[in-house]
C-alpha cells in the first residue's frame, strides 16, 4: 500500500496551468481527501504564512487573484526562506494535516530541494509537475515575458528568444527524479490541470475558470506601445484584470514564430524531450506523447506558415476597444456603480494613436474599477 504523502508540492512548470490552480486552492484551501485525511493549501506572505479563510481573503484581494508560495529566495535570505518552508511542513504534520505548497518555479529547484536535509525525513513528499510540449511553452513564455523584455516585437527578436529561452524541461524533471524522499508525477497540462492534480491527489476542487490565458494580440500591441500599464516583463496584473472581465470571442492566439526559426531550434529542442523521457515511467511517458507536438512539428506548420499576429490591425482594435467597454459595464455593474460613459470609436482609417488614446482612458478606468471590486472582497 502506497503510504500518504508528508507534503505536496506542486512545483510548475510556469505557463502549465500554475495560475489556475493556484487560484482553485486559494478558493478552496481546506481539503478533506479520498482517503478521509485533512489537507491544507498554504502560501507565505511577508515574514508568515497564510491559511484557511486569511488566504482566501488575500487571494481575493490580489490582482492575480490567487495567493501562492513565493519562490526560492537567494543570498542571505535563502536560509531564512527554507526554514519558513520547512517549519510550516512540520506544523501541519503535527496537526495531522498534510500541507499543499505551489511555486511554479521550483521545477527549476530540484537539486536545492534534494540537498535539504530535512526533506528525507520521515514519509515521502509528492511533487506534482504539469508540462506542455516545447514549441507551445517556448512561444507562451515568449508572450508572457520576451517580449516585454525586448520592448517590442520583431523577428530577430523571436530567433533571439527560441536560443536564449533555454528549454530545459529535461533536466530540471530529471534533478526532481533524482530526489529520493521525492515522489514525482509528470502530468501534461493540455488536460484541465485543476482536475488532474485534484484527481493525482485524491481531492475534489472547484474549477476556476478563465484565469490567465492568453489575451488578444491587440491588447499586446497597445500594452507595448504604451509602457505604464505592463512595465516590466514581471507585471502582468493588467491581463489578469482584463481576462477577469473581458471577452474576446474567437481571438486568435498569437503565434511568435517563423517556420525557419522553429527548424533550427527543433534538434536542441528534441534532445531536451529526451532527456524528460528517459525518466518517466511509460504510462506518464504515453500519455504526454499522446499530444504529437512533443515530437513533431507538423502539429504546427500551419500556425507557422500562417506568419505571426498583426498586432495593430484595426478590426482588431476595435474589438478590443469593444470588449473593454463592455468589461468596464460588468465591474460598474458589480460595484454597483454607474459606468463612465462610452468612448468615441475612432474610423477604420484612424491612425493606431488615435485607437490607443480611445482604449487607454478605457482601460485605465477598468483597473481602478478592478482595484475597488477586489477591496470588498479582501
């Protein structure tokens, strides 16, 4: 008989589903499981740790909307941070209670997790991991920060972030592995990651719906263009707030990549796919390879030879400028507010400044009007 686990740690991988589940536990943060024992999803905050309802209030109060254990710190701080980590472990062992910690950076940490003492002690610990096939990682981390680290979008940048991203799914799954106190699951995250965590688990969660998908390449192109709403590759508060009220129906994903430039990455990229491979068991094995883009592009020569997303077309604008309109109604509306009145819709020939003038007093209005939904519900 399996024994139960002494933690969980759900450790990434980032743009696999982290903030979705986050934000399902955060709602949900006391647990009984299949097996009839008490779990406990936990975050840190500040000097301490949240739980039950203190962490739901904080989870609805954040822009994010969900409330999560922060990642490793370094320096000076870092034995600061492992104690933290490592005495909220044994406090919920004491209660009986087996504690829940998700950090979508700890894949890449499993050499440091594997060096704490500590973490040998006692029963096993599960770690849960949820991956996507490369090319799909490869162009969402593009759109979730290259892009906001070049400052704008080219095609030399796109071949200068299919090199530098460093794709290193493999190795990081296999210094997991080779943890011995550490019982690992690989799940693919194309499946609805609430679900296969609270099913890999034995929990019953809600779901969280729409959380942090992609948003419309004509909210990009403005959010480029106009710096003080996404500053920083980091600050992706505005999308979160967008995606919670907004909708865009049938908005095309945007797709960063040039046909050539995904061939030349390709081998590299293989090899890491690989490495992961080569230390899962074969049932984990098969079911990521039931997807074909771990081993194949031809998944995704379409998207590629269809050539990247303008980011400024002007239908696409418009639909923007609508969707925020109406996203800025339904925040008034559950405020219990009136609505600023409706901008002025520029023509079709109207110049991309005049739409970004239009959207941005929008947009601005819609975060402040987030900003006070979330107040009432700390």
């Amino acid at each position: 008989m399996t024994p139960p686990p002494r933690a969980i740690l759900h450790i990434g991988a980032p743009k696999c589903g982290s903030s979705a589940l986050q934000m399902a536990l955060s709602a949900s943060p006391e647990l009984r499981g299949a097996d009839g024992r008490r779990y406990a999803y936990l975050a840190s905050h500040g000097r301490g740790v949240l739980r039950g309802g203190a962490l739901s209030r904080a989870a609805r109060g954040a822009a994010h909307g969900y409330a999560n254990w922060a990642n490793m710190a370094r320096g000076a701080d870092a034995e600061t941070w492992w104690r933290r980590l490592e005495a909220a472990m044994r406090g919920s062992a004491a209660r009986g209670v087996v504690p829940i910690l998700s950090s979508e950076g700890w894949i890449e940490r499993g050499r440091a997790f594997g060096a704490r003492p500590g973490l040998g002690d006692g029963a096993p610990v599960d770690a849960i991991a949820f991956v996507r096939p490369p090319l799909d990682w490869l162009n969402a981390a593009y759109w979730q920060w290259g892009v906001w680290h070049y400052g704008a979008f080219h095609n030399r940048n796109t071949e200068d972030w299919l090199h530098r991203a460093r794709f290193r799914l493999g190795r990081q799954v296999a210094a997991w592995a080779a943890v011995p106190a550490i019982r690992l699951r690989v799940l693919p995250a194309g499946q609805d990651v609430v679900a296969g965590f609270a099913g890999a688990c034995g929990l019953t969660l809600p779901p969280s719906g729409q959380v942090n998908g992609a948003v419309p390449p004509a909210l990009i192109g403005f959010l480029l263009r106009n710096r003080r709403f996404r500053p920083s590759p980091h600050a992706s508060a505005v999308e979160f707030v967008f995606n919670r009220w907004c909708l865009v129906p049938g908005t095309p994903r945007p797709w960063a990549f040039l046909p050539r430039f995904a061939e030349a990455a390709w081998p590299a990229l293989q090899d890491e796919v690989s490495r992961l491979l080569d230390v899962l068991p074969e049932d984990e094995a098969g079911a990521l390879l039931a997807d074909p883009g771990w081993r194949s592009l031809g998944p995704y020569y379409a998207r590629l030879r269809a050539g990247p997303v303008p980011l400024d077309a002007p239908a696409d604008m418009a639909g923007l400028l609508a969707a925020l309109s109406d996203g800025l109604r339904r925040v008034a509306g559950a405020l219990r507010m009136q609505p600023p009145a409706p901008p002025q819709v520029p023509t079709a020939r109207a110049p991309v400044a005049d739409w970004d003038a239009a959207i941005a007093p929008v947009l601005a209005a819609l975060v402040e009007l987030d900003r006070l939904w979330r107040r009432g519900r700390g």
